[in-house]
C-alpha cells in the first residue's frame, strides 16, 4: 500500500488501525532501518508486527528487530500464515 517508508509513516498516523506490516528493507526516501526507528518512537505504531521481506541475508536485517523475516523469493504459504496470526477477524 506504501511505495516508500515516509508514505507507510504518514499512513499510520493518519488512518492507524493496522494489524501487522509487511516490510521490505531495501525502500527508496525511508529504508526499513528508518521506518522501523520511526515506528519504534511511536507509542501506536510501536506493537504493530513486522515482517521483514528481503533479499538480504537474515543476519543484515536482524538488527530490525521484525516479528519474522521471509527471505526473497518468498514463501507464500509462509507469508500468509504470519498474516493470519497477526490479523484481527473483521467486525
């Protein structure tokens, strides 16, 4: 929904209510060091989960601290079964 981590950190804080995000690490103006510096600072976004998607090795991008990283190409029988267990059922 974001093309770069400046858009996601406006999407935040103008509409909130996000049940997990999918990051990639490698993002043109806001890499994913910077957003997840961003979210961490922020006391909403903070407990939001992030799943890092990356070309890097696991061991670059440890330092994001996500709630699982997928390696590229991905897994997509992975990738949805971390959305299903961080998204809420619809109301």
């Amino acid at each position: 929904m974001a093309e770069n981590g400046q858009v996601a950190v406006e999407m935040f804080q103008k509409d909130g209510g996000f049940d997990i995000i999918l990051m990639d690490c490698m993002m043109p103006i806001m890499d994913g060091w910077e957003f997840r510096r961003r979210q961490r600072e922020d006391p909403e976004l903070a407990t939001v989960p992030v799943v890092v998607l990356s070309a890097l090795d696991q061991t670059r991008a440890a330092d994001l601290g996500g709630t699982a990283f997928l390696k590229k190409p991905l897994d997509f029988d992975r990738l949805l079964q971390l959305v299903r267990q961080h998204c809420r059922e619809p109301r």
